[in-house]
C-alpha cells in the first residue's frame, strides 16, 4: 500500500489528524466498514496538499467529508453505526 495521510480529524482510539500510514491501523479499518467515507479521508501524499487547501478554504467534498466525520466522531469512536 502506497503511503496515506488521514486528513479527518482527530477521533480518539480510531485515527489522529494528519497522521501517515504504510498500512491502515485496524481501528481505523473497522471504521471505514462501519462508516466508508472515512476511507475518502485517506489521502495518499501526493494529494495531500490538496486535500488540506479545501479544508483551510472550508470548501470542496474532502471539507464536506471531514465535517460529517467531526459530526459523526462520538458515534464512529464508540464503534456504533
């Protein structure tokens, strides 16, 4: 697997803002089935400057992404769907 960034936000236990990955942590990969927009949230580096420019311009489908995770962050860090 090539290297990803996760760009969402912080969600404790599953996943930290930011962070680069070889491979997806388990925790994380459980989220992504339960809720699969996170998986967009996983950026590969090439796209990472991209992917942070719409989050700082509060615009585009990453922003929409990292905002129903941050809505969604209570439910997806108890493991709930």
């Amino acid at each position: 697997m090539k290297k990803t960034v996760y760009v969402g936000p912080t969600i404790i236990g599953v996943a930290t803002r930011n962070t680069t990955y070889e491979e997806l942590p388990k925790p994380l990969k459980a989220a992504i089935r339960q809720f699969p927009y996170l998986g967009n949230l996983c950026v590969p580096v090439s796209g990472l400057a991209a992917a942070l420019a719409q989050i700082n311009r509060k615009q585009g489908s990453i922003y929409n992404l990292y905002n129903q995770a941050l809505a969604d962050s209570a439910i997806i860090q108890k493991g709930e769907n």
